[in-house]
C-alpha cells in the first residue's frame, strides 16, 4: 500500500531568460508567406479527462499482472495528462482487475466465445462493463451497456457483439446488498451468487459456480477469481478453513492500518485527536485502524512523521527480530522502508541501520519516508540482496524477501493475476540466494529474521527449512565447521510464524526468526 498520497505534478515556472523572449500568443493564423506558427503545447486538463475511456486503453493493453499504478501513468503521459490524476482511473481498474476471472464466469454464459478467446479491446470493454454496473451505481445498467459499446470505435465490427453481451448481461445478472458474514469456519456459499465485497454479491438467475459441497477449489476459483492451481495448493498446505480465508481476504482490500511513531507521537493522544476530529478510529497496540477511503496526507501528523502507513500483520514483524539500542542492523530489500523505520523506532532512533535494496527509485523511496518520518540512524545503499557483501558485519539482519504476495492479495490485485508455479518457482530460488548471502552478512551469534508476505509453504516454511539443512559457507558463522548442515553446526530457529489473512482485517504473512551460532 502506498505510504504517501499521489502527487499532482506542476508545470515550473519559466525563468527569467525564458520570459523576455516570450511574444504575444500566436494567433494561429498564416501570415502572408502562408507560414503558420507553431503553437505552444500544453498538458491537457482534468476536464479533459474521459475516466471511462483512459482506463479502456489501459485494460486493452494491460498484460496479466502488470502494475496498475504504472500502467495508468504512462497512458496518461502517453495522452497528455498529468499523471496525478491517475486517481480517477485506478479506482475502477482495480476492480476489472480483481474481479476478472469471475466477470469471464458470468460472459461465458452469454457470449458465444470463451472470453479468453475474445479480442483484448472486446474483454476490457465487457470487464468494464460489469464494474460499472455491479460494483458503481448498478441502476443505470443501460446507461453502464451504451458507455461499454462506446469505448470500442464507430468503425469497430465488435461493437454490435459488445451490444448484445452487455444486454444479456444486464438480464442474467443483478447486484444486491445485504449484510455478509466473513468467519471462514462458517461463511456461506452458493451456487448462484457470488460477493463482491463490502456487502455485495451479484446474482445470476442459474447456478453458474460449481457446488462448494463437491467441488471447493473450482468453487473458489469462479466466485473469488481465483487461479485454480492456486486453490488446489492452498487446500493442500492450509486446508478448507484456511483456502477459505485467503480467498475471502482476496475479494476487498483490508481496512487501512497506520503504525504510531512512538519517537514523536502517543498512539493514545493521536487517536483521540483524530476521534475528535470525526474519524472513527480502533486503537491496538501501537496500531491504528482508520476507515478505508481516509485521505492520509491531509491528517494532523503526516507532515511530521508521527504515523507510518502499514499493515496490522506487518507491524508484528520487526519486533521479532529483538534489536537494541548500539546495535548495528541490516535491513535487506527495505523499500518502502516500513520495517526499516519501526526496528529505528524499537531502537529509539540509536541503532545503527543499513537499508539496503536494488534499484534508485527504490532507495529513493526508503530516503523519503526517512526524512519524513526524523529518524537519524539510517543510511541506505543501492544493492542486490543476493550477492551484496559489506566490510562489516551486523548484529540483526532483516529480511523482507520479494515473493509471489499470496498473503496481501486483497491489497494487491495484480498479483493475483501472476501467481503460477512458474513463477513461484522462480521467485524461490531468488529467496534461497537472499537469506544465504543475509547469513554472511551477520556477525557470530548474530539474529537472522526471514519474512515474506507469502502464505505458500514454497516461500516461507520450505526456505528455512532447506536453509537449515544445508551446509554453510566458509565465510559465514558456524561455516569454519565441517558439517553437513547449518542446524549441526549450532543454528537455532528461535521463532516461526505464519498467519494467514483474516478477511475484512489484516494481512497474511510468514516470519522466522534463526540465531547463529557463536
């Protein structure tokens, strides 16, 4: 989640060199040569903007699992607008991108194509479509159908079977309201309706999903938009219960959770600050759980660093790690800089910490949230995690490990659209190299704590494990042993954890804590 609201760009002032050569503005007009001057060009304006159509030529382009945020830029640059509206656009793109295996359950029962056989442009217009109606203002579904056939152009032969799609939709489908129950153990599906988060739930006039009974990973697959091969796995690793809670989590995006700055706030004093200024705030712990669409930027604090912006679940964390005050801390892959900034706050600001991560935009996001939040301990480095070595070596190393992001699907709607075994695959053996090369970074007898917000056993509990059980490198504590194993040579796994998502709360996550040997 983004811990800094989007910035509106301005145009900068010209100087003064620039202004004394300024003329009148062109007329436009030829002059008696028939040479027409050129006229100045200028971002076009928010009222500009068509939302609906900006987001049709992002959807029609969007590879599966891209990133919103930098897919909406670089359309909005590529038309002439300012990237700081992309507010207005990614609202009603995330939910074509959530709900998109779902919405290609509902077309398929009235289109005579398999949508994943329909045209790139044909998809998004019908994806579209469904949002607007199902998720927005669901009375206006004729009104949603001809914006849906618009999108495409005049001259466009798909247009009359968008029509016809959107018709039968608007007929075979309906929202309704009404309250939900998120409990995994007792949650109820059906076979004819499907929710939509926040208490909605589109309706077909058949049973369209497979019976949760007989078939409850196909079952969760169609109605949370879920990749089968995913379900099938989290059935196997956590069960029913726990399939159940990770795609009830994925459907809304938990509530928005902010970490008190205990270096320049009481979590106590701001609470009652924001309550009285009419928020409605639960307090737990050093958390703070604010209503979702809250404008973070403009609360009392922001400016001065008294709140950082984190989940619930990532708040437990840094805390495992156990860091003192005089100790030297290494915080690998650190950006955003969230557990960065809690193990200086754990620390009161007198902890050495070294943040580290691969890529300048990365480094500089780590550096803003530092200067914002007033910690002074804290250099960062431009490095890859898997290879980096440092003269000296740290106390408490911390790892934050790129991963697939099967535990914050809720939160991160693209990653859905990426999670195959491929990829995980992948993604693993960059973790394996990550907590090794973190093993030769850390001073004997030194605290390793590996996390991913993962809930796959892939990613979390095979890493540490296969980690244990393998032998370590000479130059890495206990390595000047000859064993076959880093648990043989005194390695300890102190603490493990993993938590899975609580719908309408929280985060899921993996954690564990090793020691090395002296």
């Amino acid at each position: 989640m983004p811990d800094r609201g989007r910035g509106q760009a301005r145009q900068p002032k010209p100087s003064f060199k620039q202004q004394r050569h300024f003329q009148s503005k062109p007329s436009g007009k030829p002059d008696r040569k028939g040479f027409r001057p050129p006229q100045p060009k200028h971002s076009r304006t928010s009222h500009e903007l068509d939302p609906r159509k900006l987001a049709y030529a992002v959807l029609s382009r969007l590879t599966p699992g891209d990133l919103l945020d930098e897919a909406v830029e670089t359309e909005l640059r590529r038309q002439g607008h300012e990237p700081g509206l992309a507010h207005r656009i990614l609202p009603m793109l995330e939910d074509a991108t959530r709900f998109a295996l779902l919405f290609d359950a509902l077309i398929a029962h009235v289109s005579t194509r398999p949508p994943a056989k329909l045209d790139r442009d044909v998809r998004a217009a019908l994806h579209l479509f469904l949002s607007w109606y199902l998720l927005d203002s669901p009375q206006a579904v004729y009104a949603h159908g001809q914006a849906a056939v618009d999108l495409l152009p005049p001259n466009n032969p798909s247009r009359g079977f968008v029509n016809a799609c959107v018709r039968r939709l608007g007929e075979f489908v309906q929202r309704v309201d009404e309250s939900d129950h998120l409990d995994p153990s007792s949650a109820p599906f059906w076979r004819e309706k499907a929710r939509l988060g926040h208490g909605r739930f589109v309706v077909a006039k058949l049973p369209i999903f497979p019976d949760p009974e007989k078939d409850l990973a196909g079952h969760l697959a169609a109605a949370c938009g879920l990749d089968r091969w995913f379900i099938d796995v989290l059935l196997e690793q956590h069960g029913p219960q726990g399939a159940k809670a990770v795609a009830l989590a994925s459907i809304q995006p938990p509530p928005l959770w902010v970490r008190v700055n205990r270096l320049k706030a009481n979590p106590e004093e701001l609470a009652g600050q924001w309550k009285m200024a009419g928020l409605d705030v639960e307090r737990q712990g050093d958390a703070l759980r604010l209503p979702e669409h809250t404008r973070i930027v403009e609360l009392p604090g922001f400016a001065a660093g008294a709140f950082y912006v984190q989940d619930f679940t990532s708040q437990q964390v840094a805390p495992a790690l156990g860091a003192k005050p005089g100790e030297t801390l290494l915080d690998l892959c650190a950006a955003p800089g969230g557990k960065t900034g809690h193990l200086a706050e754990l620390t009161g600001d007198r902890a050495k910490i070294l943040a580290c991560d691969v890529g300048p935009e990365k480094v500089e996001r780590i550096q803003e949230n530092v200067a914002r939040m007033g910690y002074q301990n804290v250099a960062t480095v431009l490095a890859d995690a898997r290879s980096v070595r440092f003269p000296e070596r740290f106390d408490r190393v911390l790892i934050d490990a790129p991963c697939s992001n099967s535990g914050v699907l809720g939160r991160r709607v693209e990653a859905r659209h990426r999670l195959n075994a491929a990829t995980v695959r992948e993604l693993t053996q960059s973790q394996a190299a990550i907590l090794g090369n973190a093993a030769r970074n850390l001073k004997p007898g030194g605290t390793l704590l590996y996390s991913v917000c993962s809930v796959l056993m892939e990613e979390g509990v095979d890493i540490t494990r296969k980690f244990m059980a393998s032998r370590p490198h000479a130059d890495e504590p206990g390595g000047e042993k000859s064993s076959p194993s880093r648990e043989d040579t005194g390695w300890e796994m102190k603490v493990e954890h993993i938590v899975l998502p609580r719908p309408g709360h929280s985060d899921g996550m993996y954690w564990a804590v090793l020691k090395a040997p002296q």
